[in-house]
C-alpha cells in the first residue's frame, strides 16, 4: 500500500519545490529555473535574531549600516510597502562575510511563503533587494491519539501544537458535533507541514481528519479542489457565503505569493480571480451594506461589502456598477451589484474577489457557500480513489497507534543562496 508519510530530510528538497511549481504559470516557472540554475546550495553558520516589538525596517538597515537609497528609497511603492509588514518576533538570518565585518545576505520573512532577501551583488559590490518565496519543504505526516477530554484538548497535550489542532478541528467545518467525543474515543489526523530551516512554519494542512465517536468513524477528506467531504462525496458544509460570480471558472486561487504576470515579481494574492466576458453580473456574495464603490488604484472600479461578524467582501476591476449601488445600500445575497471588467492593474476581463476579516484578507473558498453541494462523475470518481487511499492510511495508523513525532529543533544553521 501507498503510505501517506514521508521519509525524513534536513535539507531543502528542490526537486518537491520544484514540483509545486509545475503547477503554476510559464513566467513563474522560468523564475524559479533560472533561481535554480544559477545559485548554488551551502550550508553556512549564521545569526538568527527576533524582529524587535515596534522595530521598523529603516531603523532595522541603520543599525545594521545597510544603505538607505538601494534598500529603501530606491524601491518602488510595492516593495516599500511590503517592508511595513514585519511582525513582531519573525526569526530572521543574517549571514555575514567571514571576517564579520560585512554583511552579505539577510533573509526576513514577511508571510508563510514570501519573504525579504537583501545581499551584496558580488560583482558590482552593491546591496540589493528582492522579495522571493521561502523555501520550505512539505512532509506528510500522520498520528494516531485517544482522546483525553476534547480532541483540541488531546491534540494539544499530546502534540504541543495548537496549529495542529486548529487545523484538525476546521477540517470538519463544525459539522460535526465535538460534545459527544469520549475518554478513549480514537482518533486520527493526515497532514502536510512545512519546514523551513529544520523547523516547522506556518498552519499545516490536514489532508484527512478522522474522528471515533462511540465506535462510528467520522472522516473528512481534502478533495483536489480545495474543499472537504464527507465519506460519500458530498462537500463538508461552511456557512455565509455565495460565489459572486455562478459557475465561473476561476483563474487565480488565494495565495500567499504568486507570481505576477504584469508586475513581474512574487506578490502574495489576497482574493481569488473569476474569469468571465466582460459585461457577466456579479454577484453580493451576502447580505451587507456597500460601505465602497468608486475606482481605488490597482483595484480599478472597486465595491466593499461589510458583512456581520466582521467579515468584508472586496468585488474589483468592474467594467461598471449596476445602477443605484452606491456607498451606504444594503444588498442581499445574490444582488446583482455590478459587471466584470477589467479595470485597474488587470490582464483581462475578470472579477478579483476578496474576503476580509477584521481587515486581514482570509481565502473567501474556505467559507464561499457553492450551489453544487455533491460530486458526479469524473470528479467524484476521482474523489474516491482519494478517498479510498486515505482510508487505508486511517487504517494502518489505527492498528499500528502511530505516535506523534516531536521534530529536533535545529537552530542557528541556515541555507542561503550563493550569490554570483
Ligand atoms: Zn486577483
């Protein structure tokens, strides 16, 4: 049988990066080639530091004695404007010349996936600056628990990871009710996580979430599409939403980093892109009042919805707004608000669709309501060959009471690129 595990390594695994980039576009491939072919791997001892509370970027390059003009104010609104988002406490490297006297190269990482990169281009001795993914590598992993009290609860206790238990609880979507879990019920969860540097980052992704309430076993199951379902193809349910634009086909799905195809650099993308002809009707994804609508920038002609519980929706590169949508009107779900176009900084006629929440942009799939609630054919075929292979696995962790494994932090040893 095929096992959903991986075999451990402590080294940036190119050939998987590389994988999850086939998947992507033409342009950001050739970037990732050309990254690949002309920078070599090494293994160099560095310093890692915490991002002070309220440290900004400029006071960050002073102190450092880094110049100004290049790293800074020479850089284009974007760039700049990806500086002010450092949290708090981010571990970042800074790798220096081996007498210590200069600094070569300095890693910050702004999101899971992107981060600020500064080094000394050999040839002409000047600093520069790039924003570039992060490279991390996927592991599947998988565990088996009994159930102490509540499953965060023995998540939590046996693994020390909050994240793990965020992640294990949302996969089913509140459809499932968690009260009637008992001492020595039994659980089991398949998932990816990401490792930079030896360590584990960012939310890991459960593939499979497997609950015994009583005997019965209760299975989600990440589908290719981005969605949970149950045993029986039929989507885990989320709540609030409706796609603005029906049965579009959609272009560009929520990431953290993309490449884009007209600023030509890793961006992260903060909604997802429905790509329909021109003139298509869009949709209010729910009740709310329009709090925007006019032309805002890069956006082009833009509508924002607040929702309830603090939730905003974001409808951008409009060709126009129907008629009487205005700031201060109250739509109900499925209003037609406005038409695609393809206003803005956009390449064609299509709606960029955001969701917000308390202002932070969160992916509007994860609790966008769509009309087909069921899988037929080809991709329910497809499910279930997923489905099927999950369940073996489900199966060999029960029996064989997999153990969570604590992973070796492993500090201070970093791997940058050498720079040509
Ligand atoms: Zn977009």
């Amino acid at each position: 049988m095929r096992l959903y595990q991986s075999k451990t390594h402590t080294k940036p695994n190119f050939a998987r990066v590389l994988k999850k980039y086939l998947r992507l576009d033409y342009n950001m491939l050739r970037f990732f080639i050309i990254l690949l072919f002309s920078t070599a791997l090494f293994g160099a001892e560095v310093t890692q530091y915490h991002w002070e509370k309220d440290k900004s970027y400029l006071a960050f390059l002073q102190e450092e004695k880094l110049p100004l003009k290049p790293l800074y104010y020479n850089l284009d609104r974007d760039d700049q404007f990806l500086t002010k988002d450092i949290f708090t406490g981010v571990p970042y490297q800074i790798l220096r010349s081996d007498d210590g006297a200069t600094i070569e190269q300095v890693l910050i990482p702004l999101t899971d996936e992107l981060q600020i990169h500064i080094y000394k281009d050999k040839k002409t001795q000047q600093y520069k600056f790039e924003a570039i993914p992060i490279e991390s590598i996927i592991k599947k992993e998988a565990f088996y628990l009994e159930i102490v009290s509540s499953p965060s609860y023995t998540i939590v206790k046996k693994t020390g990871s909050k994240r793990l238990a965020r992640a294990f609880e949302s996969s089913f979507r509140k459809s499932l009710n968690f009260k009637n879990v008992r001492k020595n019920d039994r659980m089991v969860m398949l998932y990816d996580q990401a490792y930079r540097l030896g360590n584990s980052f960012a939310m890991p992704i459960a593939r499979a979430s497997m609950l015994e309430i009583r005997g019965k076993k209760h299975t989600v199951y990440l589908n290719h599409d981005g969605y949970y379902y149950d045993k029986r193809g039929a989507r885990v349910q989320g709540f609030l939403l409706k796609a603005p634009v029906p049965g579009a086909r959609i272009s560009s799905y929520f990431s953290k980093r993309r490449f884009h195809p007209i600023l030509k650099k890793w961006k992260a993308h903060n909604g997802v892109d429905y790509a329909a002809r021109r003139g298509t009707p869009i949709h209010a994804a729910g009740n709310g009042k329009i709090i925007f609508a006019g032309r805002a920038g890069s956006y082009g002609n833009l509508i924002k919805i607040r929702h309830s519980g603090a939730y905003e929706t974001r409808y951008a590169h409009m060709k126009s707004f129907r008629k009487g949508i205005r700031r201060g009107k109250y739509v109900k779900q499925g209003d037609i608000i406005g038409y695609v176009g393809t206003t803005g900084r956009s390449t064609g006629p299509h709606l960029h669709f955001e969701l917000r929440k308390y202002g932070k942009p969160i992916n509007p799939l994860k609790v966008v309501k769509v009309t087909t609630k069921k899988l037929y054919g080809t991709p329910r075929r497809e499910f279930l060959d997923l489905r099927d292979f999950y369940d073996e696995n489900i199966d060999f962790h029960l029996k064989n009471k997999t153990k969570f494994k604590r992973k070796p932090h492993i500090d201070r040893v970093c791997y940058f690129q050498k720079i040509k």
